[in-house]
C-alpha cells in the first residue's frame, strides 16, 4: 500500500532519478568504486575476439551490399558490447530472442563464419532455407530464436517463452533484445505486462542507441528513456553503460540470478549510439550531424574494452594486428564460397510449417513452378532451382 497524501501533487519523470551503471571509463580504467570481474585471460580474449569479428563481418558485409553481392544488410557498429556482454552472462539453456544488431550473441554462442555467410546468401546451406532476408539468422541448435523483421514481434514472445520455462521448472531463463524504437510498438507493452503479472523470468534487454532508424529518441517519447516504463510496469529495472562491456555482464549477471529466484522479469536499458547507418538502405546524413558521429565514435566499446585488456597486460598491437588480418582473410574465404553455393530447392518453400504439407500448398507450389517454366527470364535464379 503506497503511503497517503493530503494535497494534490504530481510525479514528473525526473523525479525517479534513474542512475546509469558503469565500470569502465573510455581509457580502460575502473570507475571508483567499481568492481572488476574475476574473469580468466582465455574468457576475457575469446570476448573481445567476437567483438572483433562481428566489427570485421559487419564492415565487409556492408562492402558486399554495396558491390550487390548480397540485397541488404544491417550491421550492429557501436552497439556490440551489448549482445556480447550480456550473452556472456547467461547459460547456454538460456533462450535469446533477438531483433537484428545481435550478431555478436550468436558468434559468441559458436555460429560460424560458414553459417553467418549461408544466410546471407540464402544458399542450401542456409538454416532458414532461402526463406529469410539477409541477418535474419535463427539457430535452433544455439537457443537463438529466427528474428523476424516487423517490430517487437518477439517481446510478448519472449515473456511467453519464459513463462513455459518457469512452468516446465527449468533452471532456464529467455533474454529478449530489442532496440528503443522498438519499444514504442504496441508490443513492447503486452510483453512487458504479460510478463510481470505472470511473474515470467524474462531479461527485456533495449539497446537505446538514440535513433529508431531516423527518429532521435526526443522525439519518439518524452520519458525518461525506456527505463521509466519498466518501474511503471512493477518490474525490476537498471539502466546501464552500453557501451561498457564490463559493465552490461555485470548487469546480466544480476538479471539472470533476479529472473531465476524471483521468478520475475528484468528490465536493463543500455545505452549507445548507433555509429553506422540503420541499414545499408539509410543515409544518416540527413538526420544527424559529423560532429555528433565523431562524438561518439571516441566512446568507441571495442576501443574501450581494448584498452581494458592492454592495462591488464593480455593485449598489444601486434596481437590486434593479428587478429584483425585473420578474420578479414576468413570472412572473405566464406564469402567467396558461399555466394558460390547454390540456392535452396523451390520446394523448400512449404517444408517445415506442417509434418506433411497440405494438398492446398503442394497444389500452389505446383501453380508456382509451371508459372516460373512459363516466365524463366522473369525470375532471378536466387529464386530457388526447380529441380
């Protein structure tokens, strides 16, 4: 029961005060009084060695859109600490529903430079079959949910997967992604209904980078930020430095252990900046200024967490060196091989929806192959062999 009052007075948003959590200064130096993990050279280097290769896949994706290899790319630049940070701090049992910047969640997990290409190219090998757009990845195998394209479709999904977690007593809990634009869908408010009042151990993880494609954050709400609106929904709540990697793990971490004993979601509000374009079919320059970009490429979270292993003494400029040469020699191995692979069977289309399909899309297959007989040169050989 909230304590009373006796004269009308309102609650303003920055009445709550809400704090940002941080542990790392842009230097690589600890905040005072902040902790440093206990982690091993080996855990902390394979960190930053997906930090790198999804920096490294991100620039020669955007290079293979560009020359039409591939129709469309999105890449996560700026915003990787918070998949890599947080995915780090859950348990592989723990399901991910991810929006499209989470690519650093997935290699972190062992999807492989051969599997990131295959969707891409929407080859046979592709786990979704040809059937999705390029970063549309989905790994059953990696607890990692198919993204799907509209919006804060996987909001409410997540609470829902959650709660059969919580039912069938696994010691399992689902991180959602999602960024701040995604948040003003209609979904973001089921979901995060749903899951307080079905106490349902899901981390709703906003990647606030400050632009819902090119809608800067001021004007799509008037809050204070995101993390307003999980206090208002009686959900526990951290906003934190997304850009500090130590400090998203750290704030995982947290949320992990609170979801699973508290049987109860977590909201965590990280904030970066996007520092590329919202995809390969946007132009930034038309919504922000230079100096905003060059502002905040100096908080840089790669450059940042760089700077964290070389004070420790794990890290040289020899090693990144290195390790920069060697992805980009391996991405554009795979690249060359998987636009090489030949695209999925049309009949790919109808498998995987019921365990036979029915009369109803095998007779609509049949239409569509005696159509694209009839047209051949109207059809694009990406739109699946015949045969």
């Amino acid at each position: 029961m909230s304590k009373s009052i006796h004269k009308p007075g309102f609650i303003l948003g920055d009445a709550l005060d809400i704090p940002t959590f941080k542990v790392l200064k842009q230097d690589g130096t600890l905040y005072k009084g902040a902790v440093e993990p206990d982690w091993s050279e080996d855990f902390a280097l394979k960190l930053y060695d997906d930090l790198v290769f999804i920096r490294v896949l991100d620039e020669r994706m955007i290079g293979a859109q560009r020359q039409g290899r591939i129709p469309f790319y999105l890449a996560s630049l700026g915003e990787e600490a918070a998949s890599v940070g947080s995915v780090a701090a859950l348990k592989p049992q723990d399901m991910i529903f991810a929006q499209y910047r989470e690519q650093g969640a997935l290699r972190y997990r062992g999807f492989d430079v051969d599997q990131f290409m295959n969707q891409c190219f929407s080859n046979e090998k592709d786990l979704g079959k040809g059937r999705q757009m390029p970063i549309h990845y989905g790994s059953k195998a990696l607890n990692y949910n198919t993204i799907s394209s509209p919006l804060g479709t996987q909001i409410p999904q997540a609470a829902g997967y959650a709660y059969g977690q919580k039912l069938d007593g696994l010691d399992a809990c689902t991180i959602c992604y999602f960024g701040e634009g995604a948040a003003s869908e209609g979904d973001f408010h089921a979901g995060l209904n749903m899951a307080a009042t079905l106490h349902s151990p899901t981390i709703f993880l906003c990647r606030n980078n400050g632009y819902a494609i090119s809608t800067p954050a001021a004007e799509q709400f008037y809050g204070d930020g995101v993390a307003s609106r999980g206090i208002g929904y009686g959900i526990a709540t951290m906003r934190v430095d997304g850009n500090d990697l130590l400090a998203v793990h750290a704030a995982t971490v947290a949320a992990r252990e609170h979801a699973l004993t508290e049987n109860a979601p977590v909201l965590i509000e990280a904030m970066s900046y996007r520092l590329g374009a919202h995809s390969t079919s946007d132009d930034p320059t038309g919504y922000r200024s230079k100096d905003e970009e060059a502002k905040w490429a100096k908080k840089d979270p790669i450059l940042r967490y760089k700077h964290w292993l070389t004070h420790k003494g794990w890290w040289d400029d020899e090693k990144e060196k290195a390790l920069y040469a060697r992805h980009r020699e391996n991405i554009l191995k795979a690249l060359k091989e998987a636009e090489k692979r030949p695209v999925p069977v049309i009949d790919e289309l109808i498998n995987d929806v019921y365990d036979v399909p029915t009369p109803q899309l095998q007779q609509q297959l049949k239409q569509l192959k005696a159509h694209i007989r009839k047209y051949p040169d109207k059809y694009p050989k990406t739109a699946g062999r015949l045969d």
